[in-house]
C-alpha cells in the first residue's frame, strides 16, 4: 500500500471540502432575499455537515503517517474550487454551492478509486461516506433550483473488474466574454 499516494489524494479532498465548508458559511451568513430564513438554515445544515466531515478526513491523513494541511493558504494552493463570493443573489449562491458540491464528488471518487487500487478499505469506506454526503447534498440543492431532474445523482457503477467507474465531470460554467 502507497500511504503517500493515498494521503496526495486525501489532502485534495481536505482542501475542497474546506473551502466548500468556509463556502456555505460564507452564503449562510450573506444570502438575502424573499428565501432569506429557508435557504440561510440549509447553508448551515450544509456547512455543519462538512465541518464533521474535515476532521475525520483529517485525522485518516493523520493514520496514514501524513501531515493534514491546516492553514488557509495549503488549501488555496490544493483546492480545485473558487472561493465564496458574497455578492452573489441567493439563487446564483445555490447554483455556486451545486457546482462545488458536484466538483468535490469527483474528487473524493477519484480518491476513492486510489485508495481501492492501493487496497486501503478504510479510506475506501470515509470516501464512500463522503460521496453518499454530497449526493444527498446536490440533490437538495437541485431540488431548491427546482430542477426536473431532481432526484440523488446515480451511484457510479462498479466496472467489470470491480472497480469504480470513472468519476462524474463537474458541470463547468459557463465560459466568460474574453475582452
Ligand atoms: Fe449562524
């Protein structure tokens, strides 16, 4: 087993999910509108959630013989996510925190696929939990946007050989106007 394998991927996922947890933080305290008290009690619910969810992932590092990144500027450099932005109306901050919640289920699944390539069930099992977490969560979060297709994302697919399917793409956003 690659312990430093597994812990390059596990810091990754640390990183996200801090940034996602400082996110919905961000959002439960700045959101405003006619939505104000439903959307500022599920940012908190959402940001509680992540915050039990960055210690165990820390502390599985930490079993792993690594070292947990734990300052904001490990994060910023590792993390895959933009930061909150509290500007934002309360609709584009539910579509901002879709979007995380959809990036950080791709990363802990490529995590996941790791730690099962490296025989390491018990980061295979925090990842499985971290996945079922976002899951419940985009579902939420869709179902507030009032998506048709709102329902749990499909649970990826073991392939053939017993290992997981290919993590799901993040959606991207749309692209900016250069110039
Ligand atoms: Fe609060």
């Amino acid at each position: 087993m690659d312990a430093k394998r597994i812990a390059e991927c596990l810091c990754g996922v640390l990183a996200d999910t801090y940034v996602l947890q400082l996110k919905s933080q961000n959002y439960h305290w700045n959101v405003v509108g006619m939505n104000f008290h439903s959307l500022h009690a599920m940012f908190e619910e959402q940001y509680a959630e992540l915050a039990l969810a960055i210690d165990g992932i820390a502390e599985q590092l930490r079993n792993l013989g690594g070292l947990a990144p734990a300052t904001m500027a490990e994060y910023l450099a590792l993390t895959r996510l933009s930061e909150g932005d509290s500007s934002l109306g309360a609709t584009q901050m539910v579509g901002d925190l879709l979007e995380s919640h959809e990036a950080v289920l791709a990363r802990v699944h490529e995590c996941a696929h790791v730690a099962d390539e490296e025989d390491d069930e018990s980061t295979e099992d925090l990842m499985t939990q971290r996945m079922n977490a976002h899951r419940k969560t985009i579902w939420m979060l869709r179902a507030t946007l009032g998506h048709g297709e709102a329902g749990l994302p499909p649970a990826p697919k073991p392939a053939k050989d017993g290992k997981p399917a290919k993590a799901p793409k993040a959606k991207k956003k749309s692209p900016k106007a250069v110039g």
